[in-house]
C-alpha cells in the first residue's frame, strides 16, 4: 500500500546523514531553487551541528550573491567538499575556498549535468572532449580551485586514437530538486517553472544510486490530476515532497506563465545599458550576427547583443538559446539572467549541453576575465578566489565562432565614447591582456584544432585568433594603437601595417548602427 510522500522540509532534512553527497538544483537569481529545503539544511546545521561533512555538487551557479541558494550551506563543518559549476553567486563559499575551509573543485556545467547520466546508467563516467587544454585537464590542475582539494575527479583516455578526458562518477547520496506540482506518489511537473536544468538526471542519478530524492513544490495535487506529459520526475524515484506555497519563480519574480512557457505575451521593457563601452562593444560584437544563426549569451557584455536583438525587434531572425534549456523568446537580464520570455521550446538542461558539446551552435557572445597571447581566455578564477565557468567551457570550446567581448582593461579606468570615436583619459589599474592568464578556461589552441573562430572585442581593439598567433585587426577611432593598445598589454599581437578601424557609425549612434552580415 503506497503512503503519503508529504514531508515537512524539517523532516526532509533530518534524513539527509553525515558525510552524504548532495546534488542540489538551481540557478542564479532563484531559478529553480528549491530555497525552502536549503534554508532548512542551514537552520538545522546551526541548531543541532547536524549535517556534518557533506559533498555538495551543483552544476550552475546557485545564490543571490548575499544570503540565499550555496551561502546556506556555507558554514564551516556543514560541507567538507564542493564540485561546482559556477561560484560567484555565493561570496561565502568563495571565500571558504580561498581560505582552504572546504575541498573546491570546478567542474564544467554541461559536464556535471551529463555526468548524472552516466552515474545514473551505471556507466564508467562521461567520457567528453570538453574540458581538454584547460584547468579541467589533469595535465593542469583537474579542475583543482584550492591546496585542499586533492583527489583526482578526472583523467586523459585514448579511445580509438582519440584524446578524451573521464569524468569520472560517484554515488550520489542525495538529490535535492524542486517542481511546480506534486502528488502524493511523487509524482512531481515542472509546468510552472522557467526551466527545466537537471531536474532529472540528478534525481535519477541519485535514486539509482540507492539514495534519497527530496522535491520541493509549491503545490500539492491529488493523485491522477495531473496529465502524464506533465510528470517530468515520476513518483517512482521520488522519495520525499515538501509543499512550500511561498515558492517564488525567482528571488524577484512570483510567477509569469510568459516565462514558464505556458503562454505567450508581450516582450517586457529592458533597462537600457548604462555603460556607454560596454554598449560600444555590444555594438561591435552584434555585426559578426548573420542570419538564422543558432547563438548563445554569456552573462555580462555579451548579453548586450541580446539587449541589442530584442530592441531592434529581431528575435525571429535568429534562434536564441540558453544553456538551461530554453530556445526562443526574449532573453532577460541582469538578476534573471537565464530567463527567457514566451520561449519556443524547452528541453532538459543536460540534452542542451548535448547540443552544445556536438557543434550545434553557430555563434555564442561571451564575457572573457584575461586574455594571452596564445588566445587562451580566464573566467574561472581571478583574483585568487574561484568563480568556475558555468556553462562558458562547454559552450566555448564547441561553437563554430566564439565573439568574447570585454573591456580593454578594468578598475579605475575612464573613457570616453564620442561621435568621432574613442578617447582614453585614464588607463585602467589592471591589465586584461595578459603575458599568461591565471587559469585556462578557454584553450586558444584547442578551438585551432578544432578549426573554430575566435573574435575578441573590446572598446579599442579588435583581436582575432590564429595559426600565427593574436592578430589586432581593428583599433577604434580616436586610438593610438602604440600609446592606447600595444604599452598596456602583457604581450605583442601581431600587428599589420594598417589595421582596420572601427566602423565610425558604431560611435554614432544607434540609429546608424550597421546590419549584420
């Protein structure tokens, strides 16, 4: 005779043991953050000192840089180890790590995801391309963030005289996921949500690996209510619910059956940018755009393009995609990065990545921390404390053209963006454009093997990868290449005799601003 599955998030807790591996679900600004279930674990860490010494595993990047999503878990004997996708959503995890307080590791997003499956299958790991030439490899640090982290997560193959690298697998102890609806099976539908992630392949990955499912909702449904198309976890595999009618869609939004894809509405007003360069280099990146391309968005400058898109009425001109799964729609921003409006499809965050790792992108926009001479790009760690790339490795390594877009320089720096070009009136305290960067995220001489394109677009110049090095194609308007560009470098690019400048209608105007190709 079956019974209730309806938990307390309390009782949920309890059952979590000393020493288990959790994988926890969501993303940044509250996406499917099951935060009821979290604020739980912290309260009853910090009342009884109970879980101790867990191994927590979340693909994205999960908090709201201040009190919410990994800070929860960021107490000091709560967790022992993290294997994360993305840091910076969590300062205080970050600085555990920095302070050797835990074992923290990096592994890829779309890798973490897909590694469920395997461990799910029973198989011998994940066996990818992604990820070779850069931290992850063993050869560098096998995605290593701290002197406490030790143990090796990952190793080079040859299969078939192909270099691979193993990710390899481990029991999941616990999933911690969250749903719209369930019922007193388990039975749990993601209807009302903004995407689906990796939802299930960790329950999955953690049922079969005889541990505990826990799911938060925020409705309970009797049994037999809702359609079969609509149980994306089936109660089967699903141990424990526990209904949270507070349950928001994100930390700022309640619900918008436009984001949820359950209906189509009008696109909503986005902020226009502040940042005059960071606009100027939206600009210059949204020219390499050319027609029914599939593309891709990093958070940061490169969601500019988006910005761009969306405010020309363009979105049917190109198939836009976010790594959680979500195709179509109007992308949103800042805190709901991630998010899509009135999307047209909406997949599995793990089959996403599947399409990423196998070339399906034409273009992706993304940020980049530092740069070097061998076209190798740093967004996993900067300043000694680990950020980890999200989705930016899978995503990178595997598109057909890459256009980073970032500012030339960072902190302190001023300048101007005029009509008739640019104007640098003081230069910024720290170098992007560096001898080495601090770590490999991105391989310059991977994406050449590949035989991949790689644009790098700041305010000044325009740099392009290849087979003889860094080439400075463009400078803008107004710009000494020798006194602006070349003296705050940390390497010589190659230079031709003339390089192109800028397209003066850049620094114009949005009126003027050039077609994509």
């Amino acid at each position: 005779m079956k019974h209730s599955k309806f938990r307390t998030a309390d009782e949920a807790v309890a059952m979590i043991r000393d020493g288990a591996t959790v994988a926890l679900i969501g993303g940044g600004g509250g996406l499917m953050e099951p935060t009821c279930i979290f604020r739980a674990v912290s309260r009853r860490f910090l009342e009884t000192g109970y879980p101790r010494d867990l191994t927590v595993v979340h693909a994205l990047g999960i908090g709201d840089k201040k009190t919410e999503g990994m800070n929860h878990f960021a107490h000091e004997g709560l967790v022992r180890r993290v294997i994360g996708g993305h840091w910076v959503w969590s300062p205080k995890m970050q600085e555990m790590a920095r302070d050797e307080k835990i074992e923290a590791y990096v592994l890829p997003s779309g890798c973490v995801m897909q590694l469920y499956r395997e461990i799910a299958g029973g198989r011998p790991g994940l066996f990818t391309h992604v990820g070779l030439g850069t931290f992850v490899d063993p050869r560098h640090q096998g995605g290593k963030m701290n002197r406490s982290a030790t143990e090796d997560l990952v190793e080079v193959v040859d299969i078939g005289g192909r270099e691979l690298l193993r990710y390899k697998p481990f029991p999941i102890d616990v999933a911690i996921i969250r749903g719209s609806f369930a019922d007193a099976d388990g039975n749990i539908s993601l209807d009302q949500e903004a995407a689906n992630v990796d939802v299930y392949a960790a329950a999955l990955a953690a049922h079969n690996s005889g541990g505990l499912v826990i799911a938060q909702v925020r409705t309970a449904v009797n049994v037999n209510s809702m359609p079969a198309r609509s149980v994306r976890v089936p109660g089967a595999i699903v141990d424990v619910v526990v209904v949270d009618p507070e349950q928001r869609m994100s930390y700022d939004l309640s619900y918008d059956p436009t984001i949820s894809g359950e209906r189509a509405g009008p696109a909503r007003a986005l902020a226009a940018e502040a940042s005059p360069v960071r606009a100027l280099i939206a600009r210059r990146a949204y020219q390499e755009l050319r027609e029914g391309a599939i593309l891709n968005f990093g958070v940061g400058i490169g969601e500019g393009v988006a910005r761009l898109i969306a405010e020309r009425g363009e979105t049917d001109r190109y198939y836009q995609t976010i790594e959680h799964g979500t195709y179509g729609g109007s992308l949103l921003m800042g805190q709901l990065f991630g998010f899509a409006q009135s999307p047209s499809a909406m997949i599995d965050g793990p089959s996403q990545f599947d399409f990423y790792a196998g070339g399906g992108l034409d273009i992706s926009f993304l940020g980049f921390g530092e740069l070097d001479a061998r076209g190798d790009v740093n967004v996993s760690r900067l300043g000694g404390l680990t950020v980890g790339p999200g989705g930016f490795m899978d995503i990178a390594q595997n598109a057909r053209k890459v256009v980073f877009c970032g500012t030339f320089d960072t902190k302190g720096g001023d300048v101007s963006v005029t009509p008739e070009g640019l104007r640098v009136n003081r230069q910024g305290s720290v170098r992007k454009l560096v001898e080495r960067v601090e770590q490999i995220t991105y391989s310059g001489a991977e994406a050449l093997r590949r035989g991949h394109e790689a644009l790098f677009v700041t305010e000044r110049a325009v740099f392009e990868l290849s087979h003889a090095g860094l080439v400075l194609t463009e400078v803008a308007p107004g710009i000494d290449v020798r006194r602006d560009v070349l003296d705050h470098m940390g390497f010589a690019p190659l230079v031709p005799a003339e390089p192109r400048r800028m397209d003066l209608s850049l620094f114009e105007g949005a009126a003027v601003w050039a077609e994509p190709a």
